[in-house]
C-alpha cells in the first residue's frame, strides 16, 4: 500500500461528521475502523468493489479498471442505476492486465486504454480504479492519469482504492474522496439560483430519484447535481455552488457533505426518501435551509402545502392496502440506512416489525431505529442473524413475509414464505410519496399470491 494511499484512509478515519468517531480518544481515532484486507481474499464487499458501485452512477463518463478482467466483471452494474441520459457508464471498461503486465508493470496498457477510449467514445472525463493486483505491482495510476489529462486535455480521475485497503464502506468513502480531490469545484455552473442543492449518496436504483425530483420541481428546487445517480461530470463538478446538501440517509460519502461544508461553507442535513412522514420531513428541512440561506421565506408555506395535498393522496391510495396488512409480521433483513427509514415506512402500511437486522447500521441508524420502535426496540435489532436462524423464524410463523436482499431470498423459498427484494438489485423503485404507495402495494401481492397455499399443500406421497 503506497504512502499516499495511507494517508488518504487516515483522513477518512478523521470524520468529524461521524459522532462515534469524534468520541473517541485521539490514540483509538488513529487506529480507524476498520482492518486492512488480505489480498486474494478480498473478493465482493472490498474497497475497490465500494469506490466502484459509489461513482458508476455518474453515467457521462468511462469507467474504467485497471486490473484483471474478473474486477470489471464481479463489479459490473451491480446495481440498477438508471439514467435519463449517456448509456456509458453501463459499458464495462478494464485493461485486463495479463501475466506480463503483472512482471513488467501495466502502466503503458493503461495509458493505452485511456486513449482509446477517448478516440472512440469521447467522454467527458475517464474514471480509473485502481485493483489489488495493480496495486501490488506497484502501477502508479496517479502519475499515468495526470499524464493522460495533460496529453488528451480532458480530465483522467483516478480512484485508488484497491480492495485490500479495507471493505466496501471505506470504498464508498475513497471513492467520495477522488471526486473531492480531482473533480468538485473544478468547473463553473451556467447559472445559479438561490434554490440549488445537491443530493449526496443517492443511486437513482431502479430510478427512486425520478420519484422525488417532480416535488422538487413543484417547488421550484433545483437538483444541481446528485452524486451519483443519473449523475452528469459537470453537474459534480459545479457542484460547489450549491446552497444546500441533503445527505441521502447512507453514510457512505459523508466525507463530501463535511468537507464542503468546511470548503464552501454550504450546509448539510441527513434525510430519507422512504415513508410519508420521513419524505414530508425531507422537504421541510431542504425549504428550511434554503430560506436560511437566501431563499424566499414563502417557500415555507409553499412547502407545506404540496406536503398537505401529497400526504392526502398518498394515504388514500394505501388505505386499501392498509386494512388488509394490519398486524402483518415483517422480518427486515437489511443494511444500513434501510434498518431504520424502511421500518417506519412499514409501520406507516399498519405492519409489524418482529425483526431487523443492524449489521451494517451506523450508531446513529441504530438510535433512530430505537426512536421509531419505541419500548423493546433492542429485542428486534438483529446484529447478524445466520440463515439457519431466519429459516427457524419463518419456518415457525412467527413473520408473514421476509424483506432483504438477493442473497437471501431462498431461505424464505425453503421456508415456503413470502419474500420481497428491498436492496439495490430491486426492480421496484420505492422512495417518496409514491413508491411508499408502491412498497406497501408489491408487499399485499407477495404476502396473498395463491402460490404459498399451493406450496405449502403435503405432496400425496407425503400424506401417506
């Protein structure tokens, strides 16, 4: 691991947004959070695989991967990251470094493929990720993107975040920490207004930021940029001319929010797009702090009258769903953000929550949760609960239906339970007003789809 990269993971550890870390002594902040990973064994959930998934959304420019060719393939578009312009992002870029580069160094490849990339695609700017092996060869990516910039005279950001460095949420924050370094504040926006704000740490999975944009549109709010989803280069690159950032739930790039707080002095809040009260909240603080910072103050009052005509329609389209899912069970398995947004947006559609898991929660996700759950909450936070365990749980009865990931849906198939996706693989988006209506709907037809009745039927031979 290079010096410099070194460095740049203490600085992350330096979080003054994090209230864990800031209460630590000045000797347990130095050691950080995390172990560094053993190359070879740091295959998915490493820091490589975080920087990636964190910046792929930025759909205008190339990504590209400097390292064996499985780097590019177990990261690529793995997650459903829309975009409502450029498909390149969705192009699987990687210098495939062989037995050769790996002796004799994969510099002059990579330069290579910077530049035939830009002769063939002309995008506005190349992302290059550093990976275990190129690391560990000791290929200088910062010195061949500099040289690169210089050459094609379009901006070469390189993202050094190998995937020993440590897991997937260190990634997050490196690759938040390339585009501090080489792409925020680097360009001038066309014109500003006094209602501009980013949105930090949202994806756009399957498309959620479409459900939030025309409420801020209603209001006369602009998105100057979003980092990263449906992301634009020069949207990010102006993007310190904001008023306002709204951190969307994940900690994953609160080192963007302090840090441009600290640099342009724009203010920042953390919310989430998921449940009526929770997105009605979001818009409030977002008006709040516009009019703090120069906007109108009938912004207030604007705000809440959409939040009054939005809720109003949004619990009339439930109430159906409503009044058959009351008292469902929810078993929530999950991470992060999710274990506490995801669970108010359930008890809003009149569930139960018999459990979620907090594994990947931060202290402050793991607070609110006990805010929303109220007397008991630490009986239903799971730390980690195996899949033995979740099949016991279902197997028993005691959930009608399952939310988690991809992973973990054949424990509830073995169960014979209902299960519904709820992580970035979904193909249903579920943020705002709408996609709560949306949520509570997709749940009412997995929980009462015929088929758990037909399966759970003894086969004859059985009976007998």
């Amino acid at each position: 691991m290079s010096v410099s990269l070194k460095a740049k993971i203490a600085e992350v550890f330096e979080e003054p947004g994090c209230d864990k870390n800031v209460a630590k002594s000045d000797k347990e902040r130095k050691k950080g959070c995390t172990k560094q990973l053993n190359p070879g064994a740091a295959a998915g959930g490493c820091a490589f695989d975080g920087a990636k998934i964190a910046l792929q959304p930025i759909a205008d420019v190339a990504h590209l991967v400097h390292g064996p060719i499985a780097c590019e393939g177990n990261s690529w578009d793995n997650r459903h990251s829309a975009s409502s312009h450029s498909q390149i992002y969705r192009t699987g870029f990687t210098t495939d470094i062989n037995e050769l580069d790996v002796i004799y160094g994969g510099e002059k490849r990579l330069f290579k493929s910077i530049r035939e990339i830009l002769e063939k695609y002309d995008p506005p700017a190349v992302f290059v990720y550093q990976t275990c092996v190129t690391a560990l060869v000791g290929d200088d990516i910062e010195a061949v993107c500099q040289r690169a910039s210089e050459k094609f005279g379009k901006p070469i950001i390189p993202v050094n975040a190998p995937g020993f460095a440590g897991p997937k949420n260190l990634g997050n924050k490196l690759g938040a920490e390339a585009l501090l370094d080489y792409v925020i504040g680097t360009m001038e926006p066309e014109f500003t207004t006094p209602y501009d704000i980013n949105i930090i740490g949202e994806y756009n999975l399957v498309g959620e930021l479409w459900q939030v944009k025309p409420l801020l549109d209603a209001l006369g709010i602009r998105i100057l940029s979003c980092i990263s989803g449906d992301g634009r280069y020069e949207e990010v690159a102006s993007a310190h001319r904001a008023k306002v950032n709204m951190m969307v739930c994940s900690k994953s790039m609160i080192n963007i929010a302090t840090k441009m707080e600290q640099r342009w002095g724009i203010p920042y809040f953390e919310g989430s797009f998921y449940g009526i009260s929770d997105m009605s909240e979001t818009l409030r603080m977002i008006a709040k702090l516009l009019v703090q910072t120069g906007a109108p103050a009938d912004l207030l009052d604007r705000t809440e009258r959409l939040i009054e005509v939005e809720e109003a329609r949004a619990w009339k389209r439930i109430a159906e769903y409503k009044q058959k899912l009351a008292g469902k069970r929810v078993l929530l398995i999950t991470g992060g953000v999710k274990s506490w947004s995801v669970v108010a947006a359930l008890q809003e559609g009149g569930m139960e929550i018999v459990g979620t898991s907090v594994k990947k929660s931060t202290k402050e996700d793991k607070e609110k949760l006990k805010d929303i759950l109220g007397d008991g909450a630490d009986a239903h936070m799971i730390d980690d609960m195996t899949p033995r365990e979740m099949y016991a749980m279902l197997r028993d009865a005691r959930a009608d239906i399952m939310l988690s990931g991809g992973r973990s849906q054949f424990v509830a198939l073995k169960a014979r339970m209902p299960w519904l996706d709820i992580n970035q693989e979904r193909h249903h988006a579920y943020a705002g007003y709408v996609g709560m209506v949306d949520l509570v709907r997709e749940i009412s037809r997995a929980i009462f789809n015929p088929v758990w009745q037909q399966v759970r039927i003894p086969a004859p031979w059985g009976e007998a």
